[in-house]
C-alpha cells in the first residue's frame, strides 16, 4: 500500500512516515501542494493524506484537482483548524475523513488503514509493458511461466518505470523519488537497484530492458528481436 502525505510541518511528516513505515505502507511526503500535485500524477496511491494548510498549493486546492480528474482514491485532511466550516469545506471538496491536530498516533493510523480497506477497488493492481506484469499487491514480476519477488525499492523503482515507459529519469530524480531527499544513501544506490532489476528481467527472459542514456540517465523499452 502507498501513501502520499502532504504536509509542511516537516516534523510532524517525518514522524506520520515512520509510523506508517512501521505499519508496513511505502511513504511518500512532499511539503507543499504544487509538489504533491506532481507526484500524484505520477503515481497512483491508495491514500492521500493533506494538509490544508500548505504553501504554493493549498490542501482543498489540491483535493478539488484530484477529484477533477475523476480520481476516487480517498483523501484525509489534515488541519490546525478544528472550526465546523473548515470541515465542511473539506468534506464538500470530496475528503473522505478530516483529523485536527493535535492528533493521537493510534487514531491517525487506524483513519489511514480504514481508508485503504476502502480503497481496494481504486488503485491499478498489474502493470504490463512488453511480455512483463508486475503486480502492484505482491511486488512480483512476472514473465510467461516464470516469476520473481520484488524488495521494496526493487517494486517501487520498478513501478515508476512500467508507469512511465521510454521516458528517461535522471539519477538524481530517481534518487530523489525512490530514496528521498532526506536519505543518507549514495547516488550510486540507484545503479546498483537498476542492476538488481536487469538481473531479474534477464532472469525471466523478458523482452523488456532498462537502458542506459548517455549522460542523461535510464528508460524502460522493448527488446524485441
């Protein structure tokens, strides 16, 4: 299960994703609308927490995109501000749950899990491209008859570039998307994981590779004979 939080308390985000880490969901945090935009695009989640009050972007700005594009995933709203109007206009932009802050751990977390009990309909659960499947609930690649097991960066490097197929990432922009900012990992985590996946493509003959651009970083294309 993945969870985007948008929220510019840095703080209190990075502790809503170790938490959410500790419950096994893979995390994404942004801190300020305009990025979460981005990465929702890019991405599909099985929820999204917000905060309404962000920088660039506001959280019911942001919520009324997502539901502009006929997204169903479910929104939790975040806020400082507990008055009964500032509920309602969430509720009315298409949130699903609202939690003021202050905020217990266990609350929050059992809002989160409810909403992604409720979200079992909404998120792609196998990708293709090519003679691949990937399974977005079991983080496994599939080929034919064969199969192999994802660890969660392998899934999560692997997912971005099945959702984006031919379009070339940058090493830094993989870095940035897979580990995070904040990660103490060297650059070269990322050409080692892209090792990882050529290894377990080549391991199901797939006629798929992930390619190297001179200079500008790697691709998803077919490899058809």
């Amino acid at each position: 299960m993945r969870i985007l939080i948008a929220e510019d308390e840095v703080e209190l985000a990075k502790g809503l994703k170790f938490l959410l880490e500790k419950n096994k969901f893979t995390v994404d945090v942004v801190c300020d609308g305009e990025e979460a935009l981005t990465y929702f695009r890019g991405r599909a989640y099985d929820v999204v927490v917000l905060d309404i009050m962000m920088p660039k972007v506001n959280g019911l700005a942001m919520l009324r995109e997502i539901r502009g594009t006929g997204s169903g995933v479910p929104v939790l709203m975040l806020t400082a501000k507990a008055e009964i109007e500032d509920r309602v206009a969430g509720l009315e932009a298409g949130a699903d749950d609202y939690l003021p802050k202050p905020f217990a751990s266990p609350e929050f977390i059992a809002r989160v899990k409810a909403l992604s009990r409720r979200n079992a309909g909404y998120t792609e659960l196998c990708l293709s491209f090519g003679n691949v499947q990937l399974d977005c609930n079991r983080y496994e690649m599939t080929c034919k008859d064969r199969a192999v097991r994802l660890n969660n960066k392998e899934f999560q490097l692997m997912e971005l570039f099945m959702r984006n197929p031919r379009f070339v990432f940058s090493t830094a922009h993989l870095m940035d998307k897979i580990w995070g900012q904040d990660s103490e990992a060297d650059v070269s985590v990322v050409w080692t994981y892209v090792g990882f996946l050529r290894k377990k493509l080549k391991e199901l003959e797939a006629e798929i590779e992930i390619r190297t651009a001179r200079g500008a970083g790697y691709y998803l294309e077919e490899n058809k004979c």
